[in-house]
C-alpha cells in the first residue's frame, strides 16, 4: 500500500501557498512501498491492476444505486404506484446506507478495504437478483436495502482504496478517477438500462440480470485484491459513532457541503428524471431518456479528468455555482417542455455534481489521519447519503400532493440553497491556513 496522503497535501500546500513544499527525500522516507505494506501468500494483484479494481467497485456503488431509476416508471405503471412510493424506494437506498455508515463506517480501518468490499459487493448482488426476481413492490423495498446496504460497505473503503493504490506522487488521480468511476457507473446504469427497457424483452428485469453478472465477476476481481495492509487502525474494531478527528472539523463540515450538494443533486435526477423525461418534457422512449440523463454522468466524468488539478476549494465554488445554474435550467425546461433546455440543465448539474464531490473529495483525503481514512471518509458520506435520501422523500411527497411541476421547482430552490452554503464554507480564508497546519503533523 502506497501511502500518498503526504502527498496530496503537498500538493494543495503548494496550489493554495506558493513556495511551501516538502523534499523528496522526505517524502520517499514517509511513503513506504507498496509491496513492503502487502502481505499474505497466495496470488494477489498487483499495485496497477489492484488500483483499477478498486476504481470498478467504485463504478458499481453509483451503477447499483442508479440500476433502477429508468425502471420506476415502469414500476408506477405496473403496480399503480404513486410518485411517493417510488421515491421512496430511491429513497430507502441513502437511508440504509446511513445506518451502514453509522455502524460500520470505519471497519474497513481493521480488517481491510478487500474484505469490506467483498461483504459490500456480496450484499449489492443479493439485493440485484432481488430486483431481477420481484413479484411485487415488497421484494423491491428489500432489494433496495441491500442495495444501501452493499453500497455503504464499499463506497468509502473503494475510494480509500485509490489513495492507497496510487503510485507514489500520483495520488492526486484518485480523487479525479473516482468522481470519473462515479460517472461511468451513473452512464451504464442509464444507457444499458434505458436501452433494455426500450428495445429488449424483461423490461423490469433483463436490466437486473445483466448486473448480476457484472458483480458476479467484480467479485471474483477483488476476491484476489492484496489481503492485508500496514497503517491499520490500532485496537479492535467495535461498532461506535464517528468522531472527527481534532483539528478537522470546518475541513469536515466543507467537505461534506460539498459532496452533499452533489448527491442532493444525483436524489433530484435519479429518483424524478425519468418522470420528468417522460410527463413534463414529453419524450416516450426509454433509451433517448437514459441517454438525456446519461449526459449527467458523462459531463461529470470529462469534468473530473480536467479539473483534477484545481485546488479543492476552487473545485467547490465552481461547482456550488455549476449546481444552481443547473437547478434553474432544470425548472425552465420543466415549464418551457424543452428537450434542449434539459440537456443543458442535465449538463450544468453534472458540472456541479463533479465539482463538489471532486473538491470536497480531495479536500478531506488531504487532511484525513491515514489509520483513520475509511472512518472519515465514512462520515462526509453518511451527511450526504442522509441529505439525499430526505431530499427524495421530500421530492415524492411534493409530487403526490401538488404534482411533478412543483416538486421540481422546490426541490431545484432546495439543491441551489445548499449550493450556497458549500460555496460560503469553501471560501473562508482560515481553511487554507488548517490544510497547512494538517500537512506539518
């Protein structure tokens, strides 16, 4: 394992205060190599292949959570559901992943990220094939929390895993490629969704099989992930609440304003694009929805790869004004039925979904104590994962009692006023002066 934390924030020493810098010597001596940090007999990946691994169970974090979104129309047609009961089958994914977090955010610290990401990925299949197999909306609840259940095993000990797989003094990539894995998982679950539904047999279910494979063979994948790591948290693990490392807490509190503006973001188009796609836009076919939506995804992962350089706090701005002006070009296109006015709203949002996430990211992977990396982590999305699912329960509700219309325009107000607040937190000057004071401990 490759410990790159010092480097990240040299990095963003050096972005936010010219002329501070660490020697390379130094830097050689802290990193230790990541065949010195892997034990255990037995074939085992090695640094490259490990890397890209962990960045596919990434991919399957957003692509679970996003599987069934071209499907609820479906669902609402089949089962006469109203618009509450499918956001709340959104909704019960973010609010399992919660608890998750709050019970076993930090495990990966002690018994290692392959380990929690094969329980994660072994309850993201069970959930799939339970989908694949659903007889009525009950199975599909369950189906949903194991979904939220394998999620939030996986989501934070994947992206720890990227750090920790990076080539020494190229960690700066992880946070970049992860929003990118993000959006390519986001992508897949609407196209390959939307072009099932739209052109194969199984509508509500072929989707969920084809899945079920996929994860089958991540599976095996990560199965041969290195077993065993140094840095590992001291003690035994025990379920606890998290607690934010001293000297974190208004780096803690922008990070996850940031990244919960863009899962804010991803409640708002994963749990009603369709829907709005379908009843306030006018289109009808399944696969030119998912590709409009999809556009989301594919804006976010050509964003990442670009900014990956800009300082955190740069990357949050941009992203918090990203976000509102694309919850405003989402409310024109709702009242305009403009196909091209959606795209381009779908386009600003993921700019600002990429952005906030990236930045916020970035920002606490820099700053986080490395034996204390997967609880962190685990904290900033467990605030988001809460936020996205109160917002989808709020969505559902608006649309069942005043119509689809309405929900749209006051959940896009709620999504740009908390893109307020991440911009507000990302500029204050005293957040520059604590990454510093985190980089000389």
């Amino acid at each position: 394992m490759v410990d790159s934390i010092l480097a990240d924030q040299e990095k963003l020493v050096a972005q936010g205060r010219p002329g501070t810098q660490m020697s390379k010597q130094t830097e050689h001596n802290q990193l230790p190599s990541f065949e010195a940090s892997v034990h255990g007999g037995g074939h085992t990946l090695g640094q490259k292949a490990s890397f890209w691994v962990a960045a596919a169970v990434v991919v399957h974090t957003l692509w679970t959570s996003a599987a069934p979104a071209m499907t609820y129309p479906l669902y609402a047609s089949e089962w006469h559901l109203t618009p509450t009961v499918t956001t709340a089958i959104f909704a019960v994914y973010p609010l399992v992943v919660v608890s998750v977090l709050l019970t076993f955010g930090g495990i990966s610290d002690y018994i290692g990220r392959r380990l929690t990401m094969l329980l994660g990925l072994g309850a993201s299949l069970v959930g799939v094939l339970l989908f694949a197999t659903a007889p009525n909306v009950n199975w599909i609840f369950v189906g949903r929390a194991f979904m939220g259940v394998g999620v939030g095993l996986s989501a934070a000990p994947s992206a720890a895993a990227m750090v920790e797989y990076s080539p020494a003094g190229q960690s700066d990539r992880a946070g970049s490629i992860t929003t990118a894995a993000q959006a390519l998982g986001l992508a897949l679950a609407m196209l390959v969704g939307g072009a099932l539904i739209a052109y194969a047999p199984l509508p509500t279910r072929l989707n969920f099989w084809v899945l079920s494979v996929v994860l089958g063979l991540l599976f095996l994948a990560t199965w041969f992930l290195p077993r065993r790591f140094s840095n590992k948290a001291s003690g035994r693990w025990r379920p606890k609440l998290f607690k934010v490392p001293s000297g974190l807490y208004v780096i803690f509190a922008t990070s996850a304003a940031a990244v919960t503006t863009g899962y804010a973001i991803g409640a708002l188009i994963m749990s009603l694009g369709a829907q709005i796609a379908h009843d306030l836009i006018g289109s009808g076919n399944a696969f030119v929805n998912g590709a409009a939506m999809s556009v989301f995804s594919v804006v976010s992962a050509l964003i990442a790869l670009f900014a990956k350089r800009l300082a955190p706090n740069s990357a949050m701005i941009l992203g918090g004004v990203a976000s509102s002006a694309g919850m405003g070009l989402l409310v024109l296109s709702s009242s305009q039925h403009s196909l091209a006015i959606f795209l381009a709203a779908i386009a600003a949002a993921g700019t600002g979904y990429s952005l906030s996430f990236l930045g916020g990211l970035n920002l606490i992977n820099a700053s986080a104590p490395l034996q204390h990396r997967g609880g962190t982590l685990s904290a900033v999305l467990l605030v988001a994962y809460l936020m996205q699912g109160i917002i989808a329960l709020f969505l559902g509700f608006l649309a069942t009692a005043w119509g689809l219309r309405v929900a749209v325009e006051l959940g896009s107000a709620a999504i740009a006023v908390l893109s307020l607040i991440a911009i507000s937190l990302a500029a204050r000057r005293n957040l520059e002066p604590q990454i510093s004071q985190m980089t000389q401990i």
